[in-house]
C-alpha cells in the first residue's frame, strides 16, 4: 500500500499526527487514545498496513 494513502485513511478515520520521527512517524487516535508508528517509506507492507488500521481504527 502506498504511504499517502495509508495516511488519507487514517486521517479520515480520526488520527492525528503526533510527532515526525527521523523513520517513523506517530499517529494517534483521539477517541481511543491508541498510537501506532507509521514508517516513511513510500511502499507498505499490505500485512503492515492492514495491521497499522486494525489498531487505529
């Protein structure tokens, strides 16, 4: 998956960005409270990302 649109998912979904890190960045979601690094590459892994939504949404 691309990292835009594991982003425009996200966002769409409530989270926030929290910090840039130097290889990640931190999302988190509001009403949970929940974070999850996300990497900065351009390509995601599918298990990856699909694991990133589970926790965040």
């Amino acid at each position: 998956m691309k990292r835009k649109d594991l982003i425009r998912r996200l966002t769409n979904a409530g989270c926030i960005l929290v910090r840039h890190g130097s290889k990640h960045d931190l999302y988190k979601n509001s009403a949970t409270g929940k974070k999850q690094p996300v990497a900065r590459h351009n390509e995601i892994d599918d298990h990856l990302a699909k694991h990133i939504l589970k926790e965040l949404t």
